[in-house]
C-alpha cells in the first residue's frame, strides 16, 4: 500500500467505526461480516476471472455485496432478531463503504491465494480495529463487556455503577474525537518511522 | 413533511448520525468546486431509483410478502439509471462523475425508515442536503486550517484528524440540546 492509500484505509475505518453503536457485540458481529464478505468476494472475483466474465466484474461484484447482506441480515434476523433490529440499517456500512470498493473489488488478475491474502490482510487489520475501538467504548462507556449469544448477548459488568458522564465515551461525538486523537498518534509514529527509515538508508 | 426533512437534515442528520458518506465528505471538500457535476447526477439518480424501486416494491414485493429482498430492487434499479448518466456525463464532458456509496446509501435509507414515496423522496432530498451543508463546512473547517499555524506542520493527509475532531465538537453543538444535561444520571 502507499502512503496515501494507507492514511484513506484508516480514514475508512475511523469513519465506519465512529457511526457503530458503542457495544463490542456490534463490533464482532460487524467484523464476522466484514470477513465473511472478504473470503466470499476473493472466490467469486477468481471465478469471474475463470470464466472471463470480465466486462461486467463490477457490476455482478456490487450486486452480490448487496445479495451476501440480505442473506447475512435475514441469518441474523433468525438467530439474534434483537441485535438484527437494532443493527438494522448499519448492517449494510461494512458492505456499501468506500473500504469494500476501494480494496476488495479491485481489477487485479491475481491467484486466488494471492488476492485472499490480500483482501484478509485489509480485512484482519479493520476487524481488530473495530474489534478494540468497540470494547474501548463499551468498557470505559457502559463498564461493561458485551458479547453476542443467540438469542441476544451477554453482558459481563467490568466496573460497577458507570452511569454517570463515562457514558458520554459511547456517543458518537466523543468516537469522533477519539478516532480524531487516534489518526493523530498513528500519523505521528508513522512519520517518525519514515525519518528512522531515511536514516538508516544513509 | 416539514419535520421529516429537518429530521434528516439536522435533528438527527443522515451525515452525522447514520455515517452516510461521513468519509466523503472529509475528502471530497477539498474539491468542491468541481463537484457541482457530480452532485446533480447524485440528485436525478437518487430521485429516480427511489421513485422507481417504490413502485416496483409496491407493485411486487409487498404483495409477494418478500419486502425484505429490496435491496436487491434498488442495487438491480441504480446501476441501470447510474450507468445510463455516467455514459452520458462521459460522452459530453469527458468527465466522470462516478459514485456508488453515498447514493446508494441513501435511497436505502429512504427506503427503509419512509411510508409513503413522497416520504422517501423527502428523506432523500433532506440526506443529500445534509452532505451539502456538511461539505461547506467541512471545507471551511480546512480553509481555517490553512490559515492557521497548524498549516506550517499539518501536511495534507494529516488535517484529517483536526477534522474528525471539528466533526465531533459541531455533532454536540447541533444535538446538546437533545440531551438532558441536568439529569442526575449524567452529571452524577
């Protein structure tokens, strides 16, 4: 990835991890999607590229995002419909972002353990991202730990009578300045990182 | 009517609050001048996949009892229309005005929370406005960036957090008064 590719793949995850309520649950059940949709484009992208179905690659990939999201939000519907109803329209923000059509449906010929490489390693690096911003905000928003169980999740009290102010962590203006302080350590240690690089060049 | 579009636009925007293109806008404000292009292609392609997908929804899929596979009408509906102007924006201007996320997103929003096709058109115009307001001031956030001595060490790509963090402050100017400060549950 360059540098430029790198700042616009964090930007993506920031900006999708800000809108998703403050609940680890959400968070791995966005990533269990998230990962589920990375597999499942890399084979159908190699099958399309099998049968030289080249013209229209894009245009079947998009309908089959929207296609995987029906079928995960109906599974879902059926085992957790709590959790379903509450997700309900942010289910389809990990399948309709910019992360999904700027590094997942791409135009490369690639072999398939090429490109699943690829797309997991995109992928992994975003779900423990999602995974660690959500538990952060469910941790030191609500005080506790939330895990998804069927028929809706279980809730393990970590620090006893949070609900005063902490509770604000959770909202979606204080994930906003948080991923803003986030961007800012990450583009400090990468800058930092490219000096000691040019000087060990030298 | 009027409450619907206020509700979309600022009381609970569908920028701020849904996320809907919350990263585009952070990137596309640098160029918004050029956008004029791009956003009247959004607003015909919105209003005519919504208004279509409405009626295919109400003529087929609530009969059928299968109003869960809309989507599926609507991604089917948009790439048609989007498809048809993009080749035609191609073909007069030699440009492109390409964009797949925030339409998309939108008309499933619209719907998805609307009852009525004028209520989903409504939500549409009052999402779509919603990204505009958020564009200027986005684009005014940065010019002020600029004009700052956080100009001197900021480079491009770094002025985004500055952003995110000017985001967060105006989401709790717009929606503070939504919350009940003097509850004792939040200031406990």
């Amino acid at each position: 990835m360059t540098r430029r590719a790198v700042a616009l793949y964090m930007s993506i995850t920031c900006a999708l991890s800000i809108i998703m309520p403050g609940r680890f649950y959400i968070g791995v059940i966005l990533s269990v999607e998230m990962l589920l949709l990375t597999v499942t484009i890399a084979f159908l992208t190699h099958l399309l590229n099998y049968i030289k179905l080249t013209l229209i690659k894009e245009c079947i990939l998009c309908i089959y995002v929207i296609f995987f999201t029906i079928l995960f939000k109906s599974l879902l519907s059926l085992a957790m419909p709590l959790i379903a109803l509450q997700l309900s329209f942010l289910i389809y923000f990990p399948s309709i972002s910019s992360f999904t059509t700027a590094f997942l449906i791409t135009d490369s010929n690639k072999t398939l353990m090429a490109s699943l490489i690829d797309n997991l390693t995109s992928s992994l690096v975003f779900c423990v991202y999602i995974l660690l911003f959500s538990l952060f905000r469910d941790l030191f928003g609500y005080g506790t730990i939330t895990f998804p169980a069927i028929p809706s999740f279980i809730q393990l009290r970590v620090i006893a009578d949070n609900t005063g102010i902490s509770s604000l962590i959770a909202s979606v203006p204080a994930a906003c300045i948080l991923s803003g302080v986030l961007l800012i350590v990450f583009l400090m240690i990468e800058r930092k990182y490219n000096i000691i690089k040019l000087a060990t060049r030298k | 009517m009027l409450f619907t579009f206020f509700h979309y636009f600022i009381f609970s925007s569908s920028v701020l609050l849904y996320g809907i293109g919350f990263n585009s806008v952070t990137i596309l404000s640098d160029k918004i001048r050029l956008l004029r292009l791009s956003l009247i292609k959004a607003l015909l392609t919105i209003l005519l996949t919504t208004i279509s997908s409405w009626a295919v929804c109400y003529t087929f899929l609530i009969p059928l009892n299968i109003c869960e596979l809309y989507p599926f009408v609507v991604i089917l509906i948009f790439l048609g229309i989007s498809i048809f102007f993009e080749t035609i924006i191609r073909i007069t201007t030699d440009d492109s005005a390409a964009d797949f996320n925030l339409t998309l997103l939108i008309i499933i929003l619209a719907m998805n929370e609307s009852l009525s096709m004028i209520e989903a058109v409504i939500i549409c115009l009052a999402s779509l406005a919603s990204f505009i307001l958020l564009l200027f001031i986005v684009h005014i956030i940065k010019l002020r960036i600029y004009s700052t001595n956080l100009n001197n060490y900021v480079t491009f790509t770094s002025k985004k957090p500055l952003v995110f963090i000017a985001l967060g402050i105006l989401i709790i100017i717009f929606l503070g008064v939504n919350i009940s400060w003097l509850n004792t549950g939040m200031l406990k």
